[in-house]
C-alpha cells in the first residue's frame, strides 16, 4: 500500500528525518521539500542567487 503524508518541521534535515521513520519501521519511497518559509529559508534563498 502506497500512502503520501505532509510533514511540517522544525529544525531538522530531510535525512534525518528519513532515518527517523526507517529507524521505526517505516519504508520511504522518497522526501521533497515543498515549502520553506522563516528567517533562516531567505538567507538560503539569497545565497543560492
């Protein structure tokens, strides 16, 4: 059975957040990042320019 889930987090990295769920069982497919928003998403934003 294929599930899509949303996830909003803090502080946190997609590869930890994928060895989070292997860590508890849970086989992932894949992660995108969707959205990033605050301080710290602009100062990537500009620096990628």
């Amino acid at each position: 059975m294929n599930i899509n889930f949303m996830l909003k987090v803090e502080d946190a990295k997609m590869v930890d957040i994928k060895k989070a769920l292997e860590g508890a069982g849970i086989k992932v497919r894949s992660i995108q990042e969707v959205y990033k928003e605050g301080e710290g998403a602009q100062k990537e934003e500009e620096s990628a320019a």
